[in-house]
C-alpha cells in the first residue's frame, strides 16, 4: 500500500465502522468532533514545540524517531488509531528490566522474537537492539511511518548495528505471528474494537500453537487494559501506572 492510497475517506470510513459496532452513532459522532479538536489543538506552533522534548534520543543515534515531523496526514490519520508517540529511552529499559525479572534463568531474550505493534518510526525496535533478540519486527499500519522506520533501521544497520529490523507495513489485527517464542510491545497502539480485533487474532494463533508469549502495554488506558486482562490466555504478571506485564498461560 503506498502513501497515497492510504489516503483519508477510506481510513475514516473503516474507523466509522469499528466505532459503530461499539456504540451508537450519537457517541461516534462525538468522537469524531473530539478527534477533530485534539487535531486542531495538536497543531498549533507551541504544542509542536512541546513534540520537540523527546528528540534527545535521535540526536544521539542520529535517526528519525520524534513526534515533532510527522506530517499533519499521518497525525490525522493517528488520532483515528493511535497517535505516534515515541517510547522514553528509559521507560522502555524500565520495562525490559521488569520483564527480564520474570524470564526462566534458561530462556533469556535470545529465544524470544520481539514484536512491536504499531511500530511508528522505529524507536522501540531500535532500542530492542540492546538486548540480544532472536528476531526483531516491527508491524505499522501507515506507510510515511513505516518508511521512516526502514530508513532509519537502514542507518542503524550502515552504522555498524548486528541486530537485523523487520519492518512490515499492514494491519495487526490480520498479522500471521511467527510460530515461536515471542515478547510483543504495545505503546497503547489501537482504538478499542481493533485491539478487540487484535486479541482474538493473537488467541487464535496461541491455541494453535502453544508457546511463551509475554506482552509489555505500555502507557495502558483503562479499559483497553481491561479488555487485555479478559483475554483467557493472558495472565497479568506485574507492572506499574506506566505499563502492565503480561505472560501467555499456555505454554509449550
């Protein structure tokens, strides 16, 4: 799908229908509007400034990875998901911290495939690289993110990375996961009917094949944490008010 086929009737057209399929059209329609305030509201001079306090990382690694370039379609178009938002450096090695907690003294992160949903530019794969997995995938729904998240897995890779950067651009909901151990990453990454969407597409491929699962949410919102928690093949394990830690209760 190139950027402009992804353009916005289409996108707004499937967002009205998940939204309808849980609510009623009063409620959408005030979704909508509340939507179309925060994009107003996101593009004033002084909160793109504000986008600007999370470039120190990029800086650093000199890649693209900060919310303050994403162009007025792709934030648009966010907002009907998700809006991009880069994990903090240190939040995200607070989390793998936790999790490494929890992993079989046997099994470190060398047997597992981390997987990020809703990838954005890349910054969670990319510091995914510190910590020795077996696979790493990133999986966007927009192409101008996804594009970006090559390029700087490319110059990741050209300034001496090891760690090979799977970028796929496509929806999660209908991602086949890959037959192994995995660590999936959630920054809060989809509206509730797809993440409803999401769950049962990840239940299915855990039931026919049964293996370790662990999921990171971070920055949860309340019920879609909820709807995390009721899936019956996940067991909530930890965490804190900036993420929760959950583990597959069928193993192999």
């Amino acid at each position: 799908m190139s950027e402009s086929e992804f353009n916005l009737l289409p996108a707004f057209a499937v967002w009205w229908r998940q939204e309808r399929t849980e609510a009623s059209t009063i409620t959408v329609l005030h979704r909508l509007l509340t939507i179309a305030w925060e994009f107003v509201r996101d593009s004033l001079p002084e909160k793109r400034r504000e986008r600007y306090g999370d470039v120190d990382y990029d800086w650093e690694k000199r890649v693209d990875t900060t919310a303050a370039t994403v162009s007025w379609r792709a934030r648009l178009l966010g907002l009907l998901n998700s809006p991009y938002q880069p994990v903090p450096p240190e939040e995200f090695r607070e989390m793998m911290a936790a999790l490494a907690v929890h992993l079989d003294p046997l099994s470190d992160f060398s047997h597992f495939t981390f997987i990020d949903i809703g990838s954005g530019k890349g910054r969670a794969l990319l510091l995914a690289t510190e910590y020795g997995f077996r696979r790493i995938i990133g999986i966007e729904l927009l192409p101008e993110l996804d594009r970006i998240a090559r390029e700087n897995a490319l110059a990741f890779k050209q300034r001496g990375g090891k760690m090979e950067i799977e970028v796929v651009c496509g929806d999660a909901t209908t991602f086949c996961f890959p037959v192994e151990p995995i660590v999936l990453f959630l920054f809060n990454p989809l509206p509730e009917p797809a993440l409803r969407v999401f769950l049962q597409n990840l239940e299915n491929s855990l039931r026919q094949n049964p293996r370790p699962l662990w999921m990171i949410y971070a920055n949860p919102a309340f019920e879609k944490e909820k709807i995390v928690a009721g899936n019956p093949l996940l067991s909530k394990v930890g965490g804190t008010h900036q993420y929760s830690l959950f583990r597959s209760s069928r193993e192999n």
